[in-house]
C-alpha cells in the first residue's frame, strides 16, 4: 500500500517507482497528471521504445482476460512492459483485481483518471494493493507553480526579475500547461543571460498572446515557403516578431512528444488528445501532416537551428528580422525537401 502525496510524486516516481507494479493518477489537472504519467512511463520503460501498450479500459472490459495476459507477458526486450490506461473508471476494477492481488513483481501498469472521490472503488482498491500506487493530482496554486517556475528556470541559470515575475503570470495564467510552455520558451529566448527582464518577458509571452503565429508555423513546418514568407511579412509588420523563434522551438518539442508517442505504439488520435499543453483542434490535419513528415531526428536538427538562430538574434538584435527570416525560410525548404523524399 503506497499513498503518494501530490508534492512527493516527482521524487517517489524517479527513486521508488520501479518497486511497484502499478501507479494510478487521478484528479482535476489533466496536464499534471500526463506530466507524471510521462516521468513514469520514462523511468520505467529504461529507453525501450517498445515496451508501451496501450489499452483503452473498453478493450479492456470486452476481454476479461486482457489485462492480466499483458501483464504477465514478457517484454521483446527483456525489461518490464508498461499497460496504459487512460480515463479509468469504477468499472476497471472487475478486471483490475488480479493485477492488484498478485504479490509478485512483474509488469507496470499505469492507470490515469479524472477525480475519483474517497467512495471510489478503484481508487480506494489501489491504495490499498500491496504492490500498487495512487496519487490525488489537483492544480496548483499559483504559490505553487511559481516555486515550478522558479525551479525550471534555475536550471539554466536564470530567475525573473520582480517586475518580469509579476508580468510573466499575468500573461500566461495558472494553467500549468501553458505557464510551463512560456516558461521553456523564456529559456530559450534569455539563454546565456542571468536575469530575465520584463521585456524579455513581453516580448516573448506577450507578443505571441497578441498575435496568431500559429499560422507561421504550420506554414513551415509543412514545407510551405512562399506561404509562411507571406505570413511571416504580415506577421513582422504587426509587431517586432521576436517571439516567433521561442513559439517555434516549443512547437517542435511538442511534435517530439507526439512522435514519441507514435513510436511507442499509441495511435495519433490519441497522442493528439493527450498532448499537454493541448493543441487548438483545428489543426489536427495540420499536426498530422507535420508528424508524418518529421522523423526524430530532423526534429532534432530543427531544434538545432532555432536555437543557432535565437542566440544570433541576441548578438546581433539589429538583424534579429533578417535571422528569424532566415531561419524560417531555412526549415521550410526542409521540410519540402522531407516531403519530396517520402513522395
């Protein structure tokens, strides 16, 4: 029986996780709980890309005995399997009990959920298995996520400046998503520097809250040039565009986790559902698209070049216009170069 507490969940995962056979991750803040549902599947999986199946709880419940056969079966590989499944319920547990009565070590199986109350029967069976765990995911307060934030950004040697940190929350909001999403573009954008700024600050959250750059990066990151230089012109004119590039690298990161996904066995209709934080789902196609034509490593080499060109834009800010062109143009004809070759 192991009851994780919220504030402990990171640590237990990382140093305990690998005594249990199973975790459940339940309550109210969707990206938490996918951001721990990652770590675990991580540390785990010890870089197995194959060791991920993933089961709906229908697929499950359908088949009786189908959760128990993936749990004791072996991996290609020789390590654990990790069974997913996403959106558990009450009605799990008739076919979750043998998994939590063996007293044995053997597969992981990983259970997501939204709240269940202290009544649930799942919750309550999870807490209770000797060999499982369980931990209550609810958002954060905004005392907590700026000790994340904080905590993020120390990595690379930088903090906010008061006035940045006042600034930084007003424009990204308390969803923990999409504050850790500005916080890694603002990583980017003051990296080398010590002390993020409050312009820093609005050039890089403010900027891409006031204008649609969505529109850029889908344009290059589906081998469109002509169409991307024509929203890049439109864009530039609107605003300085200096939050572009940190928009883009982020982008990127997220077709990573998308990829990974792929790669890991779960479908894109799922991946895409999942991906916290969350696309708009009108570019599902887009996305699609984008995943299609990108393998992990021109991802790799994307990321490589943004981030070339974000610290020539900090060297050289009087041609930052010029670069970021440059750059989009540079990843564009990449991408229709991927496209020729996969055609």
């Amino acid at each position: 029986m192991t009851l994780v507490k919220q504030a402990e969940a990171e640590t237990f995962i990382q140093k305990r996780l690998a005594q249990s056979n199973g975790l459940l991750l339940h309550g109210g803040d969707p990206a938490a709980i996918q951001a721990l549902a990652r770590l675990a599947i991580t540390t785990i999986a010890a870089g197995d890309p194959f060791s991920e199946v993933e089961l709906s709880p229908g697929e499950a419940l359908r088949d009786p005995a189908l959760l128990l056969t993936e749990f004791q079966s072996r991996s290609l590989m020789g390590g654990r399997r990790i069974i997913i499944l996403r959106d558990g319920g009450d009605d799990l547990l008739k076919v979750l009990q043998p998994v939590l009565d063996d007293t044995l070590p053997g597969n992981f199986v990983l259970i997501t959920a939204d709240t269940l109350g202290k009544q649930s029967k799942l919750r309550k069976a999870c807490e209770e298995a000797r060999l499982f765990a369980a931990c209550a995911v609810y958002e954060e307060g905004p005392e907590q996520l700026a000790r994340r934030v904080t905590h993020y950004l120390s990595v690379y040697g930088l903090k906010l400046s008061d006035d940045a940190r006042e600034r930084f929350f007003e424009l990204a909001g308390n969803d923990r998503g999409t504050v850790m999403s500005e916080a890694e573009k603002l990583s980017l954008y003051a990296h080398g520097q010590k002390e993020i700024s409050l312009a820093d600050v609005e050039a890089v959250c403010g900027d891409t809250a006031e204008f649609d750059g969505d529109d850029v990066v889908d344009r290059v990151m589906t081998g469109d040039s002509e169409a991307a230089d024509r929203a890049w012109a439109s864009l530039s004119q609107q605003s300085s565009g200096r939050g572009i590039l940190p928009m883009l690298a982020a982008h990127v990161t997220r077709l990573q986790a998308l990829a990974m996904d792929m790669l890991s066995g779960t479908p894109f209709e799922t991946a895409f559902r999942n991906a916290r934080p969350m696309f708009f789902f009108a570019r599902k196609g887009l996305i699609s698209s984008q995943v299609r034509l990108w393998d992990l490593d021109a991802l790799l080499q994307a990321q490589t070049t943004i981030a070339g060109a974000v610290l020539q834009t900090r060297d050289y800010a009087a041609l930052e216009e010029a670069i970021t062109s440059r750059c989009l143009l540079a990843l564009a004809r990449q991408a229709r170069a991927l496209r020729l070759r996969g055609g």
